[in-house]
C-alpha cells in the first residue's frame, strides 16, 4: 500500500550532498533536489547584484545558483536587463503603446466621440449605445453630417502626423537603449558563416579563401583562429534524444535492460562514427557548412559587408547549385567553387540541429503552415457567417428583440475570435518550429511577425467577409452589413484587448503542470519519474516572447483600423495594454522560465510591424469617406470630390512612403549604434571578455555532447573543492547511471581538445 508520507529521499541530507549525488536518471527522483533546481531556473535578480549570494552552490544539471532573489513585482523593467535587452524592451513597448493610444484620445478620439454623440442619424436604428458612440450617428446625407465628417477626417490626420513622430522618438530611444546595454564585443565580430563549402577544403583552405578575397579589396591578410564543422548535426542530435529516451526506458522496465543496453550500444557506435568525422576533419556531404573565427574583427567586418551586398552572387550561387547556370564573372569563383559568406550568429542563438536540414524542407513547412492557418481562419469565418445568419432567422418585428438578439450575437462572434486566436497562436507557433529556422532569433521573428499578421487578419477580414456574406445571402447585389459591423467590432474591443492575458494566466497547462506535481509528491517512493523529468516538472514554462508581442502588436494595429468608426474603442485598447502589462510581468517573475537570452532584433522586428498601425489608422480615415449612408430607400456614398478626401488620401500615400520606402532603420544607426574603434580588434586580446563561444554551445565540439546539461556540473575549480567526486566519478570515460556504469560515449581520452582540432 502506498504511503504518501514516506520520503523519497531525508529530509535531512544537506544541499551539498544532494547536489553531489545528482543523476539525471535516477528513479524515484530526489523531488527536494528538482524543487532546487525550480527555484534556481526561476527569473531572478542577478548573481553580481547581490554580493552576499556569491559564491553560492549551483543547480548541478543548468549550473545556476540556488542561492537567489526573485524581483519584486513593481520592479524597474530595467531591472531584467540582465535577461537580454528583450525582455526591459518589451514592456517599454507596452508603455509605448499606452502612449500612442494616448495621444489618440486626446487629439482625435475624444472630440470624435462628442461628434458621434451629438449626431441623430441612430434614431433609425433604435438609439442603441453601441450605435450612438459609433461613427454611425453621423452617417447622414445633410450637411451636417458632411460636416462632421469633415471635422473627424481632420482631427485623424492630425493624430496620425503626430503618431509618426512619436514612432520615430521611440525608435531613436529603443535602439539607443540597445545598444548601450549590449556588450563590447562578441564572438560572431570575428565570425564568418560559410556555406557550399567543398568538403574536401580543411582550415588551410579555409585560411587561402579568406585572404584571396582580402587581397582582392586591398585589405590587410588575417589568420583563422577556429574552424567550426556542422554537417550531420541533426542525425547526431536525434541519437542522443532517443540515447536518452532509452536511458529512461530501461529504468521504468528494468526487465528489458538487456535488449534496451544493446540498442544503446548500436547508437553509440552510430555517435562514435560521427564524431569521427569531426576528429578527423572528414566530411562526405556534398554542402558542407562551417563557422570560421578570424583572427581580425576588422577583416570579419570587411567580408561581411562585401558578401552581403552582393546580391548576384548569392543569387548566383543558387543558380549555380540547382540549375547548372552561372551570372557572375569568373573573378568572384573560388578554385572554380561558389561559396557563400554571411555573418555567423551568436553561439547561444544557432539552432544547431537544424543546420543540416535543406531549403527544400523548410519552404515545404512554410506551405503546410500557410494551408493550415487558411483552414482554420476559414472555419471561424464560418462560424461567424452561420452566426450572422441564426440573426435573420431569430429576429422578429419586435424591434427590442431583434436589438437583443444582434448583441448576444455579436458578443459570441468576438468569444468565437478571441478563442480562434488562441488556437491560431498556439498553431502557427509549432508549425513555425517544424520550419527548422537556423536560429532563435530567426524562430521568434517569424513567430512574432506570423501571429502578429494572422490575428489582424482574423479579427479584422473574418469580421468583414462575415458582414458582407450576411447581407449577400438575401440581396441581389453585394454590399456591407454596417450596423452589424459595428456591433462586431465594438465587441472586439471589449474582448480580445485582453483576452489574451486572462488565457495566459489561466493556462490549462499550468494547472495540469501543478497537478503532476501534486500527484508526483503524493507518489512518495511509488513515484516512476526520473531525476530529469522531475527537473523539468519543477520548472516554470518557458516564457514566450514572441506570442507576447505579437498580442500586443495584434491590440495596437485591430485599433488603428478601426479608431476612426468607434473611438470609444481606444479606451478600451488601453485598459487591455494596462492588464497586459500586469499580468505578462506577474507571468514573467512568478511563473515563467527565460530559456533563451533574446537579442535586440525580437523587439526591432516587432516594431516594425507595429508600424502597420499608422498604415491602419491612415486606411481606417480614407474609409469613413466609403461607408453608404441611406438616402430614402437606397444606399448612397458621401460625395468624394472634395479636399477633405483628398487631404486625408495624401496623408495615406504618405504613410505608405514612410512604411516601404524610406529607410528610418539605417538613418537611426548612423545616430545610435556604437561606433567602431578605429584600431583593429585582435581575438586573442578579447576572447576572454566574450560573453560567450562556440566551443561550449556546439553538439559535438562541447566536452559532453548533447547531454551537458544533463551531467555532474563540475567543470569549474571552485565547484570541484565544494563538492569532491568519488574516484568513479572522476573517471574521464563514464558516468554514474543508477547503480550500474553505463558507457555514455564520452570518451574524452580518445576524442581531441577543440584547440587539436583547430590546429590539425
């Protein structure tokens, strides 16, 4: 019988014992040990800010301390800094937002709503709030209704002029706080990405490629210091994952050790084989990719100005690959070879798994991605169709029915939206994932940028295609529903300002995540999870970034679109950046992870779609001259030929020049980016200020593989005087699983240092 008192392991063994007893596949788990590592994996206040916590011990599977501070909730967002300069950005975006909603209000909204108040044209449609507060009050043929359009159209294009402006100061300051909090220099100054690399080319090679191209723009000659490989490192990381699953396995069915120890040998014979071919510097594929480390940042610089405007040949070499042709002159061939030459990215930012994969495959994803998210806007652009038409059925010549009818209905339509945008989101995140992205940062861009695109379009074409096909159905001719438009839209504003936020703070997930918890606690010895698992059960989620912006992105361009018909809906957009705010930083310090440290270019990217606003606003202004007002028994348009109209389409032309043509990014970098020293920076007199390396983040470079962080994490002197390791556990060739020695393939004394390989 199972005694939940029991404990999985003595209270009263000391921290240090635990920590030095860790095995990731022991079963029943040490739960003390997993809350440890909770604790230690939660977003706190950093180590070098609090004198008294260092040194401290160290979570032995992530290596952080165990020893730390969490912030307060009112904390300075500056304070998360320390995270990556992604996280204090983001919620100075939110604020930003709040601003530019402000500022609408103040100038535009207001004085619109006065506007649509003191109007009468909503006498025919029963006075109804929603319709008095609306742009539909004034939507008459008399002159003064001409006249409050007028007015309106004015006031809007005032407020986007100073809209632009503001985008721009908040440019200027975003990028400057950037970069004043980014480091010096990184490791990816002196890096360069080399693709289609000939297979049989070693360092030597690598070296004479460099400095031909040097030669030729008369720049001084460098050395390679690294030369990174990175061919197979998919199949390398999907050995190691089912390695460990395997691990696992045996210990939940111990009967079947000895058939599970002989399939863990055939993939660590399959290991050996690969990383054999990094030993020996031997590579069979036909594109080999490399990351090479230059002696000089100024020569790395050079080469990666020169290759990046060279569009032709990049365009060229792919020409070359799939179709046999060649555009460019011989003089840019290498020993008759194309390669291609990028910026390499930071070591923590490489998706290192996914460098094998092919274009073909991930342009295949991003079909699949785009058919399904089609699917799914288009089942809830027929919900919201069969929606509109239970309205017609349902009405009666009871006018106050048929008014409560288009408000229940409406209010459903908008929790039909905002629950759809959930499942988009949640949707096109994973489908993004399985486009094998090279990078972190490449992944959350797009996820940020696809979301952001995909919930405007569902709140805003699913709303409109749903009004015109409700008419259409029972009219000879196409035209809108306005008043069913309205009644839509005003409902959105009410509900998914926020919605998002409610979802996430009450996640499903979590609850089922405290629940394994309670249950793996209530499972005393009986508890089947292992050591890992247990970490990862203990642990909060990882923090999404990209999903946050883009919900924030989503509120602020739905606004802008439709302000200029219901700037009632700016109030409401506001409360729902204030409950975002709150709730996303509550999220952030109390529950969630931060699995990656997110560069600038997350919320650079974001804020460029969020210039879509402005666009928004200026086509939501250019449409209230659109909208057919009734004139008897037929529907007319406003007279377009005069200068209002025109005054707010040159506001719209201009908006478009702002958005596509005119480079507001490159003229801010002339002022904000950190200027380069003019001396040239040498790597062997920075390497160790750089924040980080490649050799501690590549698969099979790294002392420990695919299962770093998952080892005895002993590798600093300091860690070794606190927690002295048994005579097996110094052993350089295995590793402690349960009670048995189990070979993990990590044969140091046989697989060569990186400096060896670098040298050979």
């Amino acid at each position: 019988m199972q005694n939940s008192n029991i404990p999985l392991i003595s209270e009263s063994k000391p921290i240090a014992e635990r920590i030095r007893e860790y095995n990731p596949y022991r079963a029943p788990p040490d739960l003390v040990l997993a809350k440890i590592h909770g604790n230690a994996r939660r977003v706190c206040e950093p180590q070098f800010s609090n004198p008294e916590l260092s040194p401290t011990m160290k979570c032995p599977c992530c290596r952080l301390p165990i020893k730390n501070k969490q912030h307060r909730l009112w904390c300075d967002p500056d304070d998360l800094a320390h995270l990556g300069v992604c996280f204090p950005l983001y919620f100075s975006y939110i604020k930003f937002c709040f601003i530019v909603l402000c500022i609408c209000l103040s100038i535009a909204g207001i004085m619109n709503l006065i506007y649509n108040i003191m109007g009468e044209n909503c006498k025919n449609y029963g006075n109804s709030f929603i319709c008095t507060v609306s742009f539909m009050n004034v939507l008459d043929t008399t002159k003064e209704g001409m006249k409050n359009l007028s007015r309106q159209s004015l006031l809007n294009n005032a407020t986007i002029l100073v809209v632009l402006v503001a985008f721009e100061i908040y440019r200027f300051r975003q990028r400057k706080y950037a970069y004043r909090n980014m480091n010096k220099y990184y490791v990816g100054d002196f890096s360069l990405f080399l693709s289609f690399l000939p297979s049989h080319f070693n360092q030597e090679e690598i070296e004479k490629f460099v400095n031909f191209h040097l030669s030729r723009l008369n720049r001084p000659i460098t050395k390679v210091v690294k030369v990174y490989y990175l061919h197979q490192l998919g199949e390398y990381a999907k050995l190691y994952s089912t390695k460990r699953d395997l691990i696992i396995k045996k210990n939940k069915f111990p009967r079947k050790a000895s058939y599970i120890n002989s399939q863990i040998d055939n993939i660590n014979t399959q290991l050996r084989e690969l990383e054999k071919s990094y030993d020996n510097l031997t590579n069979t594929a036909t594109d080999t990719r490399v990351i090479v480390v230059l002696e000089s940042a100024k020569a790395a610089k050079t080469l990666q100005s020169y290759f990046r405007k060279k569009y032709l040949y990049t365009f060229s070499i792919y020409c070359r690959k799939y179709l046999g042709i060649n555009l460019i002159s011989k003089d840019h061939l290498y020993n008759g070879n194309y390669i291609r030459v990028t910026k390499a990215p930071e070591p923590s930012d490489i998706k290192w798994e996914n460098l094998s994969y092919s274009s073909t495959l991930k342009t295949k994803r991003r079909i699949l991605t785009a058919v399904v998210i089609g699917f799914l806007i288009t089942i809830g652009f027929a919900v919201l169709v069969l929606l509109k038409k239970l309205l017609k059925q349902v009405k009666t010549t009871d006018e106050d029915i048929g008014e409560y009818v288009s408000v229940v209905v409406s209010l459903v339509g908008a929790l039909c939206v905002a629950i759809t945008n959930t499942i988009l989101g949640i949707y096109t995140r994973r489908f993004v994932r399985y486009e094998k992205h090279k990078t972190q940062t490449s992944f959350f861009v797009t996820v940020g940028k696809r979301i952001s695109a995909v919930l405007v379009i569902n709140m805003t074409l699913t709303t409109l295609l749903a009004n015109m096909a409700q008419v259409r159905i029972n009219t000879s001719f196409f035209k809108i529903s306005v008043t069913g438009l309205f009644y839509d839209v005003f409902f959105l504003f009410i509900t998914n300002s926020y919605m998002s936020s409610i979802f996430n703070y009450f996640d499903i997930m979590w609850g089922v995540r405290l629940y394994q918890r309670y249950k793996a606690i209530k499972s005393g010895v009986q508890c089947k999870l292992t050591q890992l698992q247990a970490h990862t059960l203990f642990e909060g989620h990882p923090v999404d970034m990209a999903l946050r912006f883009a919900n924030v992105n989503k509120t602020l361009i739905f606004t802008g679109l439709f302000i200029p018909f219901i700037p009632l809906g700016i109030i409401f957009s506001m409360i729902g950046f204030i409950i975002t705010y709150w709730v996303d930083k509550y999220l952030l310090l109390r529950r969630y992870v931060c699995a990656n440290r997110l560069s600038f270019a997350l919320p650079k990217a974001m804020f460029i779609t969020a210039e879509w606003f402005i666009v928004a606003y200026a086509f939501g202004n250019i449409a209230i001259f659109f909208i057919p007002v009734k004139d008897g028994d037929r529907l007319v348009i406003k007279n377009l030929n005069n200068s209002y109209f025109w005054g707010s389409l040159f506001i719209f032309i201009s908006v478009l020049i702002y958005k596509f043509l005119i480079p507001s990014n490159s003229i801010h970098n002339i002022f904000t980016k950190t200027k380069v020293q003019s001396r040239d920076v040498r790597y062997e007199d920075v390497k160790d200020q750089l924040p980080e390396d490649y050799e501690k983040f590549h698969p099979v470079y790294r002392r420990h593989g695919m299962l770093v962080s998952e080892m005895l994490g002993v590798d600093d002197e300091d860690d070794r005087n606190m927690f002295p390791m048994s005579d097996s556990e110094q052993s350089p060739s295995t590793i402690s699983i349960g009670n048995h020695e189990e070979d993990m393939d990590i044969e140091l004394n046989e697989k060569p240092s990186l400096k060896e390989l670098s040298t050979n």
